[in-house]
C-alpha cells in the first residue's frame, strides 16, 4: 500500500507546487498509515529528485525517457499507471493544473479509480474516503465520496500549505514498456515565453479591467505587477476586446488563479470574473463606482479614480522598498 | 469528416447557487438552463468549420447525457447549426459515468473529431473528455485553443505554461478545448430555430456503467468578512493593512 504523488518538472526543476502536492501526499499518508511514493517523468538530476524527501517521500521513481519529454497523454497515462500497480499505491495525487487535467483522468478510467478533481483539503475520513472539492467556480463546495477501491485526487493550486518531514528519499529508476500507440500525439513546434513569472504561479496578481480605459494605460499595472514580483492579469472584456492577451483573462471561462494579493483595478466584479479569483487570500479593489459588486468579495476597498490611484500606490510601494 | 460534440447543461453562470434544506443537492428550482460555456465554444468551432470547409465537415452531431427535461439544451445546439442529436436517457452521476455511457453509444460510429468542454461550469470536473478518450483507446489533445481542418489537414494548438504548443495527432482523436477555440458563441438564426423542431434526436437507454465517486453532502463557502474600505486620500494606510495586518506584502 502507499500513496503515489505525480511530481512534475519544469526543464528539470520541480516547483513549489510539486512540494506542495509531496506535503499533501504525505498528509493522506500519515491518515491511512502508509508511505508516500513520489513519481517523476524526464530528466531531473538526483539532487533534485532527493529534494522530495524533504516533504516525506520515502521513495521517487525516476523514468527518464526521451520520448517522454513532452507531455504525451497516452504515454504519461500508460506509464502512470503501471508505476501505481507496482507500488500498490491505494491513493493517487495530481496536481489541479494543465498535465494533472490531461492525464489523471485517463489513468482514472485504466485503474477503474474514481477521480476528485480540484480536492481543496485532506479527505474529512479515508473509510469511506471522502474529499471537498470546489463546485459552480467557488459558489458551493461538495464533499465527494470515492466508493472504488483505488482513489485519484487532483490537488486545487494553493490549497495546501509546504509541509517538511525529512524522509531520506531512496532513488529508483524505471524504464516503463512502451509502444506506439501509447504516441499517437507528438509535439511539432513550441511556443513558449520564458522569464515572465506565470500567472497561475504567480504569488500577486495584479489586474485590470475595462476601468482603465484603453491599452494604452497598461504601463502601471505592469509597473505594479514588476515591483511586487507577481504576474499581470485582465477581466474578460479587456481580452475580448483585444487589449490584452487571452492567456491573461482570469474569470470562471479563462484561468481560475488563487495568489496570496489579487489587485484588481478597474474591474466591476461580475459574478464570472468573481469564480475566477475567489480562492485569493486578499483581494484589494480599486473602483471609482462605491456600489461595484467587487467591494462585495474584497478585503480591502478604494473608491477612487484607477489614473490617479495606481501612480500613487505605486510611487508608495517604491518608498516602502526602499525602507 | 464528421465531428460530435459533447454537451453538458448548466445552470446559468450567473445562478446564485443555493442548497436544498437537507443540504444534499443544489436548489435547481427557477434555474435557466444553458449550454456549458465551454461545450457551446466547441460547437461554435464546429459549425464555423463547417462552414468553412463543407467540402471536409460532412456533419456536426452533438451527444448529451441526460432526462427528456435536458432536450432543449439539445434543440438549442440544432439551432445553432448542429446536424442531429444522441441523448443518453440518464441523470448523470459523476465523470466516469457519463464518459463510460457515451463510450458505449459511440464506439460503433466512425466519429473523425470528438470536442468537449474542458470542463463544466457546475462540477468543475475537468475530467469527462479526456476520460471518454482512455474508454475509446483513442489519442486526446488536452487545453486546446485552436483547431482548424483545412483541406482536411487537422491544425491544432494546445496551451502549455507560458505558451503554446501545435500538436500532430491521428484521427480519430478527442479534443478537449479551452477558451479561445471560438470567439464567441455561435447566434442561432430564426431560420436555425425553425429547422431545430425536426433535425433527427436518437434516444438510448444507458448500459449501465457504474459510477465511482458520489456527493454525501453541499456545502456554501464561509461568508467573506466585510471589505475594510481606504479613502482615496490616504493610499499609505492600503499598504499598512497589506504589510501589518494581512502580512502579504
């Protein structure tokens, strides 16, 4: 029996998420008395993959294949799946983000292992095994039951805290058996920015929204986003109208973001725009209409003019680092 | 090339969710109705491709599972433009269930491009097409954002972090699509409402798949304390509250 985590890399790097989702692992673990089995695809170097240890991993399966260097759906499944057989893993942990979407499921259906998508804490008892989940984008939550013998949750981002439980994590590689039809889908070109923090990583969000009156008064929202370390975002109006990209609309149609700040300018607060950034630990609302519906879901409120808010916050925010 | 579309009916994502007394469903009572935000983009791509190309796209079918009540969501999407319609006569239980369900109705029928939703704005499940893809053996693209069929050559991209990918696959495949397939959700015409009375709707019985996960009970979210509200005037007690009292900054 154990607890198998899929713990992803970024061109060999793990993440925060991926220690996140270890501590979770072994938090599950800890309820069912059991181990946790860290399971890594592509090329990480062992300090690295040791690194899982330091969460609770006891164990980390290595499967370094070449063809498994983008994420193939079928493959990843295939290979998933076969680890969690051999390790008699009981209960499976993905994260809630673009791989744990594309391959839980399928491993879901291959191990006939019911599937909680978007978990937001531990399970509330492992018999039966019951886990809450967020539904209607944050409006209501469900605490979901798993009736079949193998359980699979994917992890909501930022719904569980780093948790250390130095393990000395064994190192284990394995070459999975693989065929072709396991690579139906290939990657033919690649797009990627680097350097730019992420959006759904980002620990602050700043965002506007139609209030800012044009793209051309972007400039302090990226200023802003620049000198707090964090990532830009817009309300579905501001992309759909072309201002902004729409990799950066969040809303409950675009990306659902959780951060520790969300600073939303210009942005009235629209019930769709809400599911999308509800899960923030704080929402500061900058709107010069006192009655927006944002006010409703904020922590902290100014009802004022974005123009003349944002140069000041921003002029503050540069003495206060200077401190 | 013949594409179906995976629909899903949702109450409007502008409901405010309230639960039954005993807190084991979601109130429905006065609920519209519609197609889910992400299933209805699917098939606006569809019919725009069709239209595009009606010498590649032979026919765009829509499968929904769910009561003879769910049929007007069904009607809904002929009016938009799809050719003809499979309810599955089943309330559906979880992700499993459905994509096991749709799996059977679907496996003899030579289907080129499945398109789901990515998710459904009620359950948040993110699950049920890339599921039905592993029932079908069958390769799945996931988050994608573009698709075009053009001479009948399959383009597609999917997102990733940071960026996006173009992607080959076989046919048939399962494309699960995300915001940015289509702009905007396809008008049905006067024209489209009329011809939806009589386009062909298929009703099978469910085989029966068994469901794996189950909802014991609904809860609502804790209500948020009040917004502490900062004068315009004084923006340097913002960053105070920021530093001191929520300690984010």
């Amino acid at each position: 029996m154990s607890v198998l985590v899929y713990i992803e890399n970024w061109d060999g790097k793990f993440k925060k998420l991926s220690f996140e989702l270890i501590s979770y692992a072994q938090g599950i673990a800890r309820q069912m008395n059991t181990s946790v089995v860290a399971l890594s695809i592509g090329n990480v170097a062992e300090e690295e993959l040791k690194k899982a240890g330091n969460y609770g991993a006891s164990k980390v399966i290595a499967v370094n294949d070449s063809r498994l260097h983008q994420l193939v759906n079928q493959a990843y499944a295939a290979v998933i799946s076969r680890v969690a057989e051999k390790e008699e893993a009981t209960v499976l942990v993905f994260a809630h983000n673009i791989t744990g979407k594309a391959v839980a499921p399928r491993v879901s259906v291959r191990l006939k292992a019911g599937l909680v998508s978007g978990a937001v804490a531990l399970p509330s008892s492992t018999e039966p095994f019951v886990v809450k989940k967020n539904i209607y984008t944050g409006k209501a939550l469900a605490a979901v039951t798993i009736k079949s013998p193998v359980k699979i949750i994917t992890l909501a981002q930022n719904s569980y805290g780093l948790a250390e439980n130095p393990a000395d994590a064994r190192i284990e590689n394995f070459t999975p058996e693989l065929t072709d039809h396991d690579f139906a889908t290939s990657v033919i070109e690649s797009n990627k920015q680097t350097g730019k923090i992420l959006l759904t990583d980002a620990e602050i969000v700043v965002s506007g929204g139609l209030g800012m009156k044009g793209p051309e008064f972007w400039a302090p929202i990226e200023e802003l986003a620049g000198l707090l370390g964090g990532a830009t975002a817009c309300s579905r109006p501001v992309a759909d109208q072309g201002w902004r990209p729409h990799y950066e609309h969040v809303g409950q149609t675009g990306k659902i973001i959780a951060p520790n700040v969300y600073f939303a300018f210009g942005i009235s607060g629209a019930i769709q725009h809400l599911g999308g950034v509800s899960s923030s630990k704080i929402i500061v609302a900058v709107n010069k209409d006192k009655d927006a519906p944002i006010f409703e879901s904020a922590n902290y409120g100014v009802v004022g003019d974005v123009a003349t808010v944002l140069p000041e916050l921003i002029n503050l925010i540069k003495e206060y680092k200077a401190q | 090339m013949k594409i179906l579309i995976c629909l899903s009916n949702v109450p409007d994502t502008t409901t405010k969710i309230r639960l039954t007394a005993d807190q084991q469903a979601v109130d429905v009572a006065g609920v519209q109705w519609i197609i889910n935000p992400w299933d209805e983009l699917a098939l606006s791509r569809a019919i725009e491709l069709k239209e595009k190309n009606p010498a590649v796209v032979e026919k765009i079918t829509v499968i929904h599972v769910g009561s003879k009540e769910s049929e007007p969501t069904i009607r809904k999407a002929f009016a938009m433009g799809a050719d003809d319609g499979i309810r599955i006569n089943a309330v559906a239980k979880d992700a499993y269930f459905v994509a096991g369900e749709i799996a059977e109705v679907i496996k003899s029928q030579a289907y080129d491009i499945i398109l789901c939703g990515i998710e459904s704005s009620d359950t948040n499940g993110c699950a049920m097409g890339t599921m039905l893809a592993e029932f079908l053996d069958l390769p799945s693209v996931s988050s994608v954002s573009s698709l075009d069929v053009e001479g009948g050559n399959i383009s597609l991209n999917r997102e990733v972090d940071g960026g996006y990918e173009k992607i080959q696959t076989s046919l048939p495949f399962v494309a699960i699509v995300q915001k940015g397939i289509a702009l905007e959700p396809k008008i049905a015409t006067v024209r489209g409402i009329m011809a939806a009375r009589t386009k062909p709707l298929q009703v099978f019985e469910p085989a029966g798949i068994d469901a794996l996960t189950e909802v014991a009970a609904y809860e609502l979210p804790e209500a948020k304390a009040k917004c502490k509200m900062i004068d315009a005037e004084n923006i340097g007690q913002l960053i105070d509250l920021l530093h001191n009292e929520a300690k984010v900054i």
